[in-house]
C-alpha cells in the first residue's frame, strides 16, 4: 500500500485478543437469536462464541454491547470497487465484502486488502467483461476485452484463472457460438462463467451455453414478452421497454427452470431504481455529498446516452419506461423467490445515482418488498453469498473458525432489516470500526469528494499542462522535450491523474523517438495505491519492437512485433501530438502506430487531419472504444489545448497551466 494515493486517516489494527461481550448473537445459520453471548476475537478469526457466563475474557480488551446485535457483514456481490477511497462508503454501511469487475488494479488491490494493510471489504474480483464486438466495431464496455470467435475462449480463460481472476464474466454483445465456448472453458477451468445475458439470447439458451448466474435482469424480456408486445427490432440492455412487457407467466416457468438447474441471479433492481428517479429526486439524495461534482455531472450525460440507444427521443420518456420496468422486476424476483431460484443482493453500484454503501441497503428492503422476510433477504447478503462464491466454511455466518467479518447494529435485524442503517460498529479483517471512527471516515470520504483532488506530486519539467474531465481539473502533467544528437527528439513526461470513479496514478514516460518521430524506445512506470505497472519497449536491430511488461498484480508478460518503424500511439505519450502537428502539419494521413493492449504489443491505425488553420484532429479505432482527439495550436505552434470526448461521454481537456 503506498498512502500516497490514499490521503485518509485510518485507524489501527486490532492487536491481540478482543472480547465482544452481552450481544445479542444472530448468526444466520437459522432463524435465531442468540442473547447474551460473547465473542473473542484475533486476527481476523472468531475464536471463541458461547454465553458470557461460558466464556472466559481474563487479560482481554472487552467492549461491551449490552442492548446490541452482531451479525455477519453484508456482501454487495456485484459493484465497481474501483478506488481504494471508496472503502469508507462500503463499511460504514456493514458491507465487509464485494464483488467486483476487475482489472489488474482491482487484483492488486484485492491482495493488498486480504493482507489487512488498510480497513477495506475483502475483494472477489472477476475478470473483465468478456464481449462480443457490435455493429460499430466496438465491444459494449470501453474497458472490455473482444471475443470474436470460439477459438479464444480457452486463451482467454486461461489467462485470466492464471491471473487470479475468481470468475469469468460474459457480456452483452457476445454471440451465441462464442457464449458456448467460453462456458466450456469455463467449465474445463473449474470456474463460474457469471453473464450479463448477451442481447442475441434468452435466458434460458444462455444458461444451456454454461452461465451459472446473471448479473441483473437485462434481456429478461426475450423469451418473455407478453403476446401483445412487439419484439424490438434490436435487443440492447439500456432499452427499458421491453422489460415493462413482460408475460409473467413465462417469468414463472423460466424461474423453474432456473431453480432446478441452480442458476443464480443478482437483479440489482435498486439499479433500475435509481434510473428512473426525476431530476429533482436525484439531486435530493443526501448521499450525494460522497460524490464528485463532476461525476454528479457526468450522470446526466449517461443517461441522455442510454436513451439514445433504446432509440427514446428524450430522458425523461426513458425515465419512465425505467419506472416501469423496475415495479415489473420487482414482481420478477418475486416470482424468483416463491420458484426457490438462488438470490444474492448487488447493486451496480458507481452507475448514475446510485451509490456505493447505502443503495444495498434499499436493495435488502427491495427484497422485503418482494415477498422475503428479513431473514431470507439477510441471507442472500451473507450466507448465501458465501454458498455462492463456494466458502461457507470460512464465512457467512457467525461460529467460531469463521471470519470475524461482522455488523453490530442497535436494534434486532430479523426483525426489520432497516436495522442495518444503524450501525453501531463493524469488524472487518482485523480491523473494530466503531461509531466514531465510521463517522470519521465518512466525513473524511465527503470532504475529498467535494475538493479538487489530490494529486501526486510531479517533478516540474519544461512545461506543465492542467487536465479537466467535466469542467473539473483531475490530472497534471509535467514534461520536457528534448532534442538528440541524431536530430531524434527525447520526451519525458509525469502525468499525475485522478480520473472520476478511478483511483489516482502517476505515470512516468520516457520515449526516445527518431527524427521522423518514429518510436525507438519506451520505458514507462505507473505508480498507485496497490503498487506499480513497469513497461519497457524498445526496436532491435532486426525491426522487431519488443515488450517487456510487468502488471501491477504482479503479473509478466513478452509480445513482439516485426515491422516498420511507427509511430506511439497517443496513449503512450500525451504530449508528442502538438509538436508533430507543428513539425509535419499532416493534412490527411493514416498511419500505423504501435499501443500496449492486455500485455501484448498491437498495431493500429491513426487518422491524422487538418480541420482548420491551427486544428488537428487524432482518431482511432480500437476493439473497445473510439477516440477522437482536437488539437488547437497558435501560429508559432504553441499549444493551446486538446480535447477528447472519453468512451464514458466524459469530455477531457487538455490545457497549458498557468
């Protein structure tokens, strides 16, 4: 962990034993209390649970909880954990586990959360979305990875279980050959292939293809819709109205189906909730002050994009059709519950509106509404969670050798789960988070949500451009250009970034180019909170460029290329396009350039164009995203500023600092 990136106060450790004395024990094996039992707590463990008069705390640290409840921490078993700054939004609210979409950060951080070395969930990441490729070329996820036939699926699983993954996540866009193969590997693997159900599938077609849970209810409606209802002519999972449509009844036989085959499903219906709130709901969610303006900003800008997609000619008639489909999914998972169809609570958390922490525990009322009492909503958070994810063994409920990963409230939550929204401490991994210290987190959370960030430092070079990503400064970067003896260029850059809903990084690039700005040599270093990201490229005699990579989570990889020189891609280096464009001024070119993608060394295109006297434009195509990229320069060639429309609808800017 480096506390660079982590800018909060947090508390220590527990040391030694600890006794947890007069609670009321609900240990979630069953429907029971048990009243005035004590705990003892070390490392992280349950060591010992029994009526206080049986249980000796001689030489220990005892807190009493006369009056209080203890049972196990909840489990958010899908959201995005994408910032080690947000673990005070998911303990303050008793979530001491997460399942989340991964990158090699989320793994590194992961080992650095299981180790105890800040107070956080424990992690279960799965892989990155796993897609197909739509008709714009692209996947549906900017960070996902492109499948495009059977082939490499077993690659790809391979890579990812070696990796650390825990799952293998299936996405929208993939097709049906390609769903079925990647299940196989799955399968051959010993691990889950856990889906969002592909738009060209039913239900039921993807859980014959080897999904054993889906993540949300999207694409319920095919093989579903009422007889009335026309079939869309494209299925896409933003477009709400087929999921007002649905024939229930089919619902009720594909919710045997389900049961009978064991096909978990985590339907996030606080997701769908939160779409389809009025702006005025929206802006008046008191747990907004954990988020930044600019992603507050940025929402909005989501939801004009999904609306578009379902083809709605404004929000607010996508917000109401969202109204709609959420009472529909409502009824789904009850229909799931009455069926005995396995249920886990998750809530997509990071999306519009919808924050971390405090949205599982409308989730968990949500189940109430559907027809669960406390105690079989309470489950699906804890111990069938632990079912789930195969480790009852060592957590999910309350017994000694179990993890003392643990919520203590103030009233009994089999009674009402609301009872969940006041909690009075949580022990999470080692760590005993008391009132106090939650209150502290979350007021040190706030504040940092509502100041500019806080950057790394950058060692000032040359010249140091500002970063903004919705009006809101988020990166600083230093650099300096230097020319070579050979009439080669030297570029050195320090980007320090706090992208929204992303951890804070800094990178450092040293690429040394030939005259014609042609790559020779790339050394680059990222640093963050988990640890760092080292890559150095470099052109043999041979023309071959080659890669030697080591990922944050430790993991290595080699790739070579055999070609010509080209071009780095605008991703390895920020600051090079200005001076091309004022060296070459390219009115309209295509041009190889070279990118680090996964691991591997890849070859693509960029498109180079004037559009105006001073005004260059960059674009590429990449499998997962588009970019386009305007440059402004003056007469002289001085930079005046870049922007960038970001696969997330966020526009980034690029501007001298003064």
């Amino acid at each position: 962990m480096n506390p660079e990136f982590l800018q909060l106060d947090l508390p220590q450790r527990l040391a030694g034993r600890v006794a947890l004395a007069h609670v009321t024990v609900v240990p979630m094996d069953a429907e029971r209390r048990l009243p005035d039992h004590s705990l003892v707590l070390e490392d992280g463990l349950i060591r010992a649970l029994g009526p206080v008069r049986e249980i000796n705390t001689t030489g220990m640290r005892v807190i009493d909880g006369s009056g209080k409840y203890v049972m196990p921490g909840l489990a958010d078993m899908y959201t995005h954990y994408w910032d080690p700054a947000d673990c005070p939004l998911y303990l303050a609210h008793g979530i001491t586990l997460v399942r989340t979409v991964g990158t090699p950060f989320q793994l590194a951080m992961e080992r650095v959360a299981e180790r105890g070395e800040f107070p956080s969930p424990r992690m279960i990441t799965i892989s990155p979305p796993i897609d197909g490729v739509g008709p714009n070329g692209r996947t549906d996820m900017p960070r996902g990875v492109a499948m495009t036939s059977p082939e490499q699926a077993q690659p790809l699983v391979q890579r990812f279980v070696l990796g650390g993954y825990h799952q293998i996540k299936a996405f929208s866009l993939l097709q049906p050959e390609n769903l079925r193969a990647l299940g196989r590997a799955s399968a051959g693997a010993g691990v889950r292939m856990t889906a969002n159900c592909p738009n060209a599938m039913t239900f039921e077609e993807a859980i014959e293809a080897g999904a054993s849970c889906f993540d949300q209810l999207h694409n319920i409606a095919r093989g579903h819709l009422r007889s009335d209802a026309p079939v869309p002519e494209r299925w896409d999972r933003f477009d709400p109205v087929p999921g007002t449509r649905l024939d229930f009844a089919a619902i009720r036989r594909l919710a045997r189906f389900m049961a009978e085959r064991q096909t978990w499903n985590v339907p996030t219906l606080v997701f769908h909730q939160r779409g389809g709130l009025s702006p005025a709901e929206e802006m008046a969610d008191p747990q907004l002050k954990y988020v930044s303006p600019s992603s507050i900003k940025d929402w909005e800008s989501t939801l004009i994009r999904w609306a578009r997609r379902a083809r709605l000619d404004d929000v607010d008639r996508w917000r109401a059709a969202a109204r709609e489909r959420a009472i529909a999914f409502l009824q789904v998972v009850s229909i799931f519950h009455e069926e005995g169809v396995p249920l886990l609570t998750g809530t997509d958390s990071l999306n519009p509106w919808n924050v971390q922490g405090a949205s599982l525990h409308e989730e968990l009322a949500n189940f109430v509404a559907a027809g669960m009492s406390p105690f079989a909503a309470l489950r699906c958070a804890t111990a069938e969670a632990a079912r789930f994810l195969g480790d009852s063994e060592r957590w999910g409920t309350v017994a000694p050798g179990k993890r003392a990963d643990l919520v203590v409230t103030r009233s009994d939550p089999l009674g009402d789960v609301r009872a969940l929204r006041d909690i009075d401490a949580v022990f999470v991994n080692g760590y005993h988070l008391a009132r106090a210290d939650l209150d502290s987190l979350l007021a040190q959370r706030a504040a940092l949500a509502a100041a500019p960030p806080r950057l790394p430092a950058v060692n000032l070079l040359q010249n140091t451009w500002m970063e903004r990503i919705v009006g809101a400064e988020t990166g600083r970067i230093a650099w300096r250009h230097s020319r070579l003896a050979d009439g080669g260029w030297l570029i050195e850059e320090q980007h320090a970034a706090a992208v929204p809903r992303r951890h804070v990084e800094r990178r450092n690039t040293r690429l040394v180019l030939d005259q014609d700005f042609k790559l020779q040599s790339c050394a680059y270093t990222v640093d963050s909170f988990a640890g760092s990201e080292m890559g150095q490229i470099r052109r043999s005699a041979r023309g071959e460029y080659r890669i030697t990579l080591k990922e944050v989570d430790g993991s290595e990889s080699r790739d070579t290329v055999t070609g010509d020189s080209m071009l780095p891609s605008e991703r390895l280096s920020s600051t090079l396009w200005p001076l091309l464009f004022a060296q070459q001024s390219p009115r309209n070119a295509i041009v190889p350039a070279l990118d680090v993608e996964g691991g591997n060394l890849v070859v693509m295109d960029l498109r180079l164009a004037m559009k105006d006297k001073g005004c260059w434009q960059l674009s590429v195509e990449r499998l997962t995203h588009a970019t386009e990229q305007t440059y402004r320069l003056a007469d002289d060639g001085r930079f005046l500023g870049m922007q960038e429309m970001m696969p997330l609808l966020w526009l980034r800017e690029l501007v001298p600092f003064s």
